[in-house]
C-alpha cells in the first residue's frame, strides 16, 4: 500500500479530483473516530466543516453500516448527494422481505446472546450488528457470536471492528451500491475511504482506472492500494481535495 498524502502519491489524489468524481466515506472510522458507544459518534467539528466545503465542490456520498436514517442525523445540514446505509441495502433495495428476516435473526439470537454481558444486538431494521466491544473476553464471545451467526438461514457475515454484521445474503453489498450510486449522480470514477473489512466491497468494486480506494489504517491484505495514517488524517486528505477545486466560493 502507498501512503497517499507523501508527494508521490498525492498526484494521483491531484488528478481524481480534477477528473468527474463522485467522492465517498465510510462514517465510523472514517469521517468520524470509532468510539466504546457506537450512539455517540460525531465528527469532530474541524472535519465537519470541511465535508461540507467539499460538499460544495463535488458529488459526495456517505456509504455506511449504519441505518440511512440513523446517518442522515449524524450529517445534518451537511449538503451530501447520497446516504447509503445497512452496507448497501438503503435506500434502493429496502424490502419487507429483508425486515422479516431481520426481525427472524434477532429471535433466534436474543435469547442466546441477549443476555451477555456486553453484548448489544443493534436491530437496523435491513441488518443486523452484533456488538461486543464492551466484553471482557473478547475472543470468546467473538467466536460464540461467529457459531451462532453461522447457523442463521439467508445471512451474509460481515466482520467488523468489535462487531458482527448480519446482512441479506441477497442484498446488495456496499460495492454494488456506490457503482449504482455512480451511475445514478452519472460520475466516470470514485474516490472512496473506508476504515474496515466492510468496506473492502466498495475498494474492489471496479478497475484501478476508475476507483481511487483509500484505507484509513494501512493493511496488508486491503484492496485498497493506498492509505492514510489514521482517522484523523481525514481532514487533512479534505483539505487536498478543496485545494484541487478552489473555484467555489465558501459561502455558495
């Protein structure tokens, strides 16, 4: 992986940006640090300003985990073009059909899992996450929440930091989701960030030619092939981008 904000690489940051872009994040990790209570994250307010100046200059779109609704509160007045939530299935593929299977994981879980000490299973209506962040033994609880997932007809696994997530088999993943929503905002390439094995559908999901997929945290085995140091580098990574289209006044 290359570091993206050394000189070398910047040039190709430089000429994404300059071409006919759709620019998209990740929320947790990624525009906002991870924290022990997923409820209370936040961008902080230095790179909530920026997302909106970016907002300004380009088509942008958050791709996340998360519920669309949930998301759309932690960007508020931020003027983004798209909110995708549930890892793809929101807004497009949003079906009674997935709700119902949601709702049948969460019966056959909660009574296993429910009463675990620092366990919480998230219920985002088109998927689930099994939280365990807050566990003393991690790995114990990471491989009984694995066994038991496992067993869930219809389900896709998608790890996550301290979390498993529990999605359609047959839904889209957020790959497919940020190709739609490229074709949808009639953008040629993506710029895309993402913190997490969630997002490495979206780093795959075309040629090198048309995504620019950026990893926050460098990993070995990421398709990702450049990286920023860590989330705080994602207002640094912004400022590149305004400075790449500086012909847009502030206040617009």
């Amino acid at each position: 992986m290359k570091y993206l904000l050394e000189r070398t690489a910047r040039g190709v940051l430089e000429e994404f940006a300059r071409s006919n872009v759709l620019l998209a994040f990740d929320f947790d990790g990624t525009l906002a640090p991870i924290v022990a209570k997923p409820d209370q994250a936040q961008m902080r307010p230095s790179t909530r300003e920026r997302l909106q100046q970016v907002s300004r200059r380009y088509p942008c779109a958050v791709v996340t985990g998360r519920s669309q609704a949930d998301a759309l509160q932690r960007i508020n007045q931020i003027d983004v073009w798209d909110v995708i939530g549930n890892h793809g299935v929101e807004p497009g593929s949003a079906s009674e059909e997935y709700r119902a299977l949601t709702r049948s994981w969460l019966s056959e879980l909660e009574p296993v899992l429910g009463g675990l000490q620092g366990v919480r299973l998230e219920d985002k209506q088109y998927s689930l996450a099994v939280h365990y962040r807050e566990c003393r033994d991690r790995a114990a609880v990471a491989r009984l929440i694995r066994a038991k997932a496992a067993k869930l007809s219809d389900a896709r696994i998608v790890p996550g930091k301290l979390v498993l997530n529990i999605v359609p088999r047959t839904a889209p993943d957020k790959g497919t989701a940020l190709m739609a929503a490229s074709q949808r905002l009639y953008c040629d390439r993506i710029l895309y960030v993402g913190d997490d094995v969630t997002d490495e559908d979206a780093f795959g999901c075309a040629a090198p030619d048309r995504i620019l997929a950026v990893r926050v945290g460098r990993a070995a085995r990421s398709k990702a092939p450049y990286f920023i140091r860590s989330q705080r580098e994602i207002d640094a990574l912004l400022d590149v981008l305004l400075e790449a289209r500086p012909g847009v006044a502030e206040d617009a």
